[in-house]
C-alpha cells in the first residue's frame, strides 16, 4: 500500500459506482471524455451558462450529460450529489484557474491527483524550490534588477499564458521596465522549446520505475505563442519596440514535436527527480504532468517551468503520439487517466490517485 491522498471516505461510494469522469467543458476536456468513454467510464461535462455547442461536432467525445452552473464557484453547491453520483474531477488549467485554487482545492469531490500539488505550482518561488531539491538545471535567477548581466524574461506570478511579460536583452534594456505587480526576473535562455507529457502512476510496476511507482512519457508539443512566435516577420526588435510592439506569449495553439532519442535520458532523469521530491514534499504528483524545457546548443535541457495536470498539449494526440504508441496503441492522456482510475477501483488503491 502507497502513499493515502484522500481519506477512505471521500472515495467508499466509487467501490460501488462506476466514477463519473467530470471537468469543465474547455481546455482538454474533449480528450478527457473520449478516452473516459473508451473505457467505459461515465462522463459529465461542467458549463458555465449553456453547454457550447461543438460537443455536437465530436460525438465520440460529448459527454453523457452536462451540468450548467451560472458561475463555476457555484459548483461547491453540487458537490454533495456529485459525490452520490460517483463523479471523479479531473482538473485542467481552466478549471483550477476560472476556479481559484483555493475554492478548487476546498471542493469536497473526489480530485483526480494530489490537490495538493495546487499549493506548488501556484507560487513560482515554492515551484521554484521544489526543483532546486530536484536537482534540475534551470534557467538562472536574478535577486533584483541591478544583478542582471544579460538577456532576460522577467515573469509576473500566476501570470500563465505569458501575457505581459518583459523582455531585456541587456541590462540597459531594463530601464524601460514598469512593474505592474510581484515578478521574478530570468535569465532569457536561447534554445528550443520542448513541452514534455508525462503521466506519473504510483500504482504501476513495471517501466521507467522511480522511487514509488514509474512514469511514462505521452507525447511532445511546442506551443504556439502570440506575438512573439511571428514577431520575426515584422522585423529587428528595436523597430517593433519604437512602434509600441511588445513581445508577449499568449498561447493559441500546439504543434507536436519530437526530441532527439539522445536527449530522452536527461528529460526522464529530470521527470524522475522531480517526481520523486514531490513525493517527499507532498505526498506526490500523482497522474499526468508537463516538463516544459529549452534545448540549448551545448544540449541542455534546461526546466523553466512544470504543469502538475494534464496540458492542453495532450490535446494533439487522442489517439496516440509517437511516444505513446510505444507504451500501448491508442493512448491518450485522457485515457490513461481512465486506465488508473480503473485499475486503482480493482485494486481497492482509489486512495492513492485521488484526493
Ligand atoms: P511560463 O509562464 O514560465 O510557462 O513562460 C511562458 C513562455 O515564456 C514559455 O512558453 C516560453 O516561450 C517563454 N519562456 C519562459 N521562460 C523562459 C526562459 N527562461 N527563457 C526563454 N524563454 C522563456
């Protein structure tokens, strides 16, 4: 027996019922039915307001039935049925963000993962320390502005999807820097980027074994970023920035990519050190998670962030990737949430993967 992340109570009503897989209808949702509906789970879809209509163009991935809540903090009010129901919550960036972290982990719905994983990922200092115990190259750290020696990205906290961040490619640069609320400061590392798909079970046996458990690697993406990915067509920096252009890193879409086969022992090294000090720190983060590097031109895999939940990357491949067509055929992410769902349900081990 594992690591407890849910007291027996919160999960005894899923020894008799068949869990209801439940998010939010955005993000990854589609994949999540789908692969909950390939193995025969039950699905549920969150809206706010009226359930949007592309569901109808994907049938194979609408859920069983919707639930409309006027606004999403209006959940808690449903938890005690859902609970009765049988429904299992798989949190996606949306749903936690549109959510709160905090209403999200007060939730009394069984959570899929370790909710308290939120706490970590939230706070890019803690994130920051957890893998500094990891032992993962990073991009370097500025105290303060006056330390700053070359390029950076200065990143506001929480601020996902990079609206808004500064770039300086010198210090000289960071005289034009306005702070407009807590941030950390960079060092900019020039490379390629690389978003790698894991999927951490501490049930499993058998595979790329860490401490408690293996992990699995899923699929790759890159994510597309607006403006900065185009910005190139419209010419030298200093021109874009005298026309009022700035940079900024709105994701609006991924695209798959593979890893050179001699980076793979760095990048599972470096998934299997983070997972095994998130056991030490918090009792593990249990199910899929996003290693997010930069491949520099010496071939070093540098982390400047982790996504503790499934990432809307995943969404590229419901019906596999060429990573996990080597683990089993047809393996989303969103599937192998079902598949641990499933095996800890007949392992009597719901415990060790829910919270
Ligand atoms: P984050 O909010 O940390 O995920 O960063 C958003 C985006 O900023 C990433 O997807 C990268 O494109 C870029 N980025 C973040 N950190 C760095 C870094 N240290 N060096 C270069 N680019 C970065």
């Amino acid at each position: 027996m594992g690591i407890a992340l849910a007291p027996a109570s919160r999960v005894a009503v899923l020894r008799e019922r068949t869990p209801i897989v439940t998010t939010l209808c955005s993000h990854s949702s589609l994949q999540i039915f789908h692969g909950a509906r390939a193995e025969g789970l039950g699905t549920l879809g969150v809206a706010v307001g009226k359930p949007p209509r592309f569901y109808e163009a994907f049938p194979l991935a609408r859920p069983d039935r919707f639930l409309a809540v006027p606004k999403i903090a209006d959940l808690g009010r449903h938890a005690r049925t859902l609970r009765k129901e049988g429904a299992v919550v798989v949190p996606t960036g949306s749903f936690v963000e549109y959510m709160g972290p905090e209403a999200f982990n007060d939730l009394d719905v069984p959570v899929f993962g370790n909710r308290k994983v939120l706490g970590w990922e939230s706070d890019r200092e803690k994130e920051r320390d957890w893998l500094e115990m990891a032992g993962v190259p990073m991009p370097r750290k500025f105290a303060d502005l006056s330390s700053v020696d070359g390029p950076v990205i200065i990143k506001y906290y929480g601020a996902k999807g990079g609206k808004g961040f500064f770039l300086a490619k010198s210090p000289k640069e960071l005289g034009d820097f306005r702070p407009t609320g807590p941030y950390v400061i960079q060092e900019y590392v020039v490379g390629t980027r690389y978003y790698a798909h894991f999927f951490y079970s501490p049930l499993s046996e058998e595979g790329y074994r860490v401490r408690h458990g293996s992990i699995e690697l899923l699929g790759m993406d890159r994510r597309d970023e607006a403006n900065i990915d185009e910005l190139y067509k419209l010419g030298a920096q200093e021109g874009l920035r005298q026309a009022g252009i700035r940079p900024t890193f709105v994701v609006t879409g991924n695209v798959p990519v593979i890893l050179r086969e001699s980076l793979l022992p760095q990048v599972f090294d470096i998934a299997a050190r983070i997972v095994d000090t998130s056991v030490d720190l918090f009792g593990g983060m249990v199910g899929p998670f996003c290693v997010e590097g930069i491949v520099t031109e010496d071939l070093q895999f540098k982390v400047f962030e982790i996504s503790t939940r499934i990432v809307a990357g995943t969404n590229l491949f419901p019906s596999g990737s060429s990573y996990s067509d080597l683990v089993a055929p047809q393996l989303s992410t969103g599937r192998r949430i079902a598949l641990e769902l499933k095996r800890a349900r007949t392992e009597d081990r719901l415990v060790e993967v829910l919270s």
